[in-house]
C-alpha cells in the first residue's frame, strides 16, 4: 500500500493543529495525508531529522526561537527534496518574497482557507512528485552513461597495443570510438608458419546490443583464424556461426588478410568490407579489387572468394573501416576513398606503417576540422620491409 | 529523413528522402512498417531522393525485408543514386536485395 504523504504543521498556534486534523479529516481517513506538528523552527528541525520520511512542510512565519523564514534555510539542508509552504499575514509581500526567496514552494494567507490549503497541498505533492520521478530518470540517466563508458574502455582495451616486431614488416593498428560504444575493431594474429593474419571490421549500428555483436564476432574470428589458413574460409566459417539466432539483423563486415613474411604474399578476403588501399614502392596508389563476399551474419552457408597479391619490399597496404573514407568535414562533404589516394600518392618506399596509420588519422581529422565525429575512425597499416 | 508512399500496379512504394544513419535508422523503419499493410504483396523502397544510408539504415532495410519475406510478400529497393549503389556493392547486399534501376521497372517486375 502507498503511505499517506507526510506534512508538517510549524505553528506557535496551538489551537491550529486540532483544526487541521477536523478539516483534513477525510483526506487523513483515505490515507492520503498524515500530519505531524512542531511549534517552532528548531522543533519543526528536530522532527525532520528524526522522522526523515517528511514530504513536506507548512509553517508560519512569526514564532519564537526560530522563525518560518530560518527555518526555510535549514530544511535544504536535512533534505533538498521537501517542499515548503509557508502561511503568512494577508498582504504582508515582503516575507512572502523572502521565503519564497528561501525556496517556498508556494504560500498561503491566514485566515488559513481549508480549502484553499488543500489545493496547494496537492499542488505541492504533485510537484514533488515529479521532481522526484526526473531525479529518479536523471540517476538512472548517469548509471547506463557509466556503464556505457565502461563499455567502451572495455572495447579499446580488446584492440592489440603491442605489434610484432620483425626486421621484415612492419603493422600498426589504431581506432578512435565515435561517442557511442560500438562498431569497429582490428586484430593481428601470428598463425602457424610465421604467418600473421589482420582482420578489420564494423559492426552495422551503434549501441550495447551492436558492440556485443562485435566482441563475440572478434572473438569468433579470432578462434577461427588460427586453425584456418584460407581468408575466405575464415569468412565462411565465421559467418555461419554469426547467422545463428542473429534476429537482430545485425551485420559486420569485416576484411581479413592472412600475411607470409617469408614470401610477401597477401591474401585476402572481404565480407561487405571497403576495399584495402596498396601504396607500392614507387607510390603509385590503387585500390584492391573487392571479392565480392557479403557481410557477415545475414546469409549463412557462403563461400568466401579471396585474392592474392605480393607484396614487394617497400610496398604498403592500408586497411580502414568507412569511418575514414565517410568523415564528413563542416560543409557535409565525405573525405572519400580520393582523401585517402591523397595521402599516399608518391609515398616513400620507406613509410612506415605507424606512420602510414597516424597519417590517416591525422589527416582526416585536419579536413574534419570542427566537424563531429559519427562513426569509430579505425585504420591498420601493413608495410614490407624486405 | 522522410517516408511517403503509394500505391501503383498492384504495389506499395515507399519513397524515402535525405539522410538515413545511426541516429534515424529505428524511426526510418518504423515509419516504413507503418505504412506496409498486411496485405500487401509487393513493397518497393524508393531511394532515388536518399542521399546517404549508414550501415545501422542497411540493418534497417534487412529488418523490413525480413518481415515481408515471412509473410512472403516480395521486396525489392529501386532508383538508387550512384553512391548508395556502391554501397550496396560493397557490403554485399545487392547479392540479397533485389535492386532496379526505376520505379518502373519495379513495378513491372513485381506488380499484378
């Protein structure tokens, strides 16, 4: 059962309180209201610090060791969330200011109108009522911002921060997260043989539901990657296990490459992935051709195609997820696939993959410039040494 | 974003204006469900005034097509600008939603 609210009458009068109780007699019977009563400020103090379940307070003005308008200024401090109604001498304007100066919620006159009274205490109730219930969203507001933050640290720290070191390449990853938790990641596995396998992706949409999709996918991937060394049968077999129960709808594309640093072959398969970009050694720019395959979670029992280059000493490939090439500067226009052929074209054969890849980021950031950020921006750059 | 529709030759077209991403992608398929009945048999997606779709608008469509497949009503997107058909492209989605080049042959294609 819903309690009465709780009203507390502050009033040297004594005589006020049998009168209350007679006139609101019908509302104390329903259970709509209970009273209690002080007769002064440091009393009417005493029972707010005792009682801690007032919801508010109806006092007068004039009264002896503490007055209604000090006792205004306290009862903040017991408890920001009760509401004052002060009751004052027809016409007297100044103190009606200051106490509602003092945060009085309202005020009525004496001879106290029962009538009346009651109109200002519902008003009251239903006033607080609705400052309690926007508190209540404003807390629950700021606990799924925490946790959502905490979403997204859990996210970056997934993404690798350490990258092999070999005298033959080189491979350097970076992601920056648009405001929400969400959509893009990178991995580099070491395979069998020597071999490395990159992988980049985006989930479709943004949210908790989207960035749980992307850590089951990464960790899908992950498991798949080292038993398999054929891309495009990684991608089927991801796949497969993504479109199980998938309702949702919800996608990723993801390209993944399996490097040879023995031999520079680069072999690589896309799944509704942007194609990547390869920068060989006379800085000549070009886009890999996409191998047609479907993003992954939609369709089950795909075959993945790949496609095979060699890589030469010298020569670098740049994968990146749509967040770079769709940036969009403060006039609406997108940084392109173009954006990216500017940067690269005539690189040095000695660009280095952190540089290749802080590079972009830089980059789009500067034609970003005021611009917000929508999407998660992710990059990785492999770069043959010899 | 904006979402209109008629009906012609036995079909519901549903013309889709502006932007659809991350931020409108929930309400841009709720106001394309809302004006698909249960008895429509086919339902094509005009996209000739979309300007951009993000992936979230991608997911969108599939949810849509998705529940007209299950009542196997026939879907089919049309009049895609160059951009959005290269989006389409690449995510692969054009081998899994049927795409014309108008209105017109849409209808043709799917119309009774």
């Amino acid at each position: 059962m819903v309690r009465p609210y709780k009203i507390l009458v502050v009033d040297d009068e004594p005589d006020l309180e049998p009168l209350m109780l007679q006139r609101m007699r019908r509302h104390i019977r329903a259970g709509r209201y209970s009273f209690v009563f002080a007769r002064n400020g440091l009393e009417a103090l005493d029972r707010l610090n005792e009682d801690g379940d007032i919801d508010m307070v109806l006092s007068d003005i004039n009264m002896p060791q503490m007055d209604g308008l000090t006792l205004l200024e306290q009862i903040p401090k017991v408890d920001p969330n009760i509401r004052s109604v002060i009751i004052s001498a027809y016409g007297d304007m100044k103190n009606i200011r200051t106490a509602m100066n003092r945060g009085a919620f309202d005020f009525v006159t004496k001879p106290v109108d029962f009538k009346d009274l009651q109109i200002t205490i519902e008003r009251t109730l239903a006033h607080m009522m609705e400052w309690r219930e926007a508190l209540s969203y404003r807390d629950k507001l700021v606990s799924i911002q925490n946790e959502l933050e905490v979403a997204s640290r859990i996210q970056q720290s997934i993404l690798p921060s350490e990258f092999p070191d070999d005298l033959r390449y080189q491979v350097y990853g970076n992601m920056e997260p648009a405001r929400d938790v969400g959509g893009d990641f990178f991995d580099i596995m070491l395979l069998d043989e020597g071999q490395i396998g990159l992988a980049i992706a985006d989930v479709s949409d943004k949210g908790v539901p989207a960035a749980l999709f992307m850590m089951s996918c990464r960790t899908l991937l992950k498991g798949v990657a080292i038993g398999l060394t054929e891309p495009g049968a990684v991608l089927g077999e991801v796949n497969d296990l993504l479109h199980e129960d998938n309702e949702t709808m919800l996608f990723v594309t993801v390209l993944y490459a399996v490097y040879n640093p023995s031999t520079g072959e680069f072999t690589y398969a896309s799944g509704g992935h942007d194609p990547p970009l390869l920068i060989r050694s006379d800085g000549s720019v070009s886009l890999l051709p996409l191998t047609d395959g479907i993003a992954l979670g939609v369709v089950p029992e795909l075959n993945y195609k790949q496609h095979k280059i060699t890589l030469s000493p010298g020569d670098t490939v740049v994968l990146y997820t749509d967040g770079v090439t769709e940036a969009q500067n403060t006039d609406g226009s997108a940084f392109e696939v173009d954006g990216l052929h500017q940067i690269f074209a005539g690189s040095s054969a000695y660009l280095k993959a952190r540089e290749g890849t802080d590079l972009v980021f830089e980059k789009v950031r500067e034609f970003m410039g005021e611009a917000s950020q929508f999407d998660d921006i992710t990059c990785l750059t492999l770069h043959r040494d010899t | 974003m904006d979402v209109t529709s008629q009906r012609t030759g036995g079909a519901l077209i549903v013309s889709v204006e502006g932007r659809v991403d991350g931020a409108n992608a929930r309400k841009f398929q709720k106001a394309v469900e809302s004006v698909i009945d249960d008895d429509d048999g086919a339902v094509i997606l005009d996209m000739e005034n979309l300007s951009y779709i993000s992936s979230a608008g991608l997911r969108s469509i599939l949810l849509i097509a998705k529940g007209l497949q299950k009542r196997t009503a026939q879907f089919a997107v049309c009049s895609l600008q160059d951009a959005i058909g290269e989006v389409f492209r690449i995510v692969g989605f054009d081998k899994i939603v049927t795409i014309h080049s108008s209105q017109g042959d849409a209808v043709a294609a799917m119309g009774s």
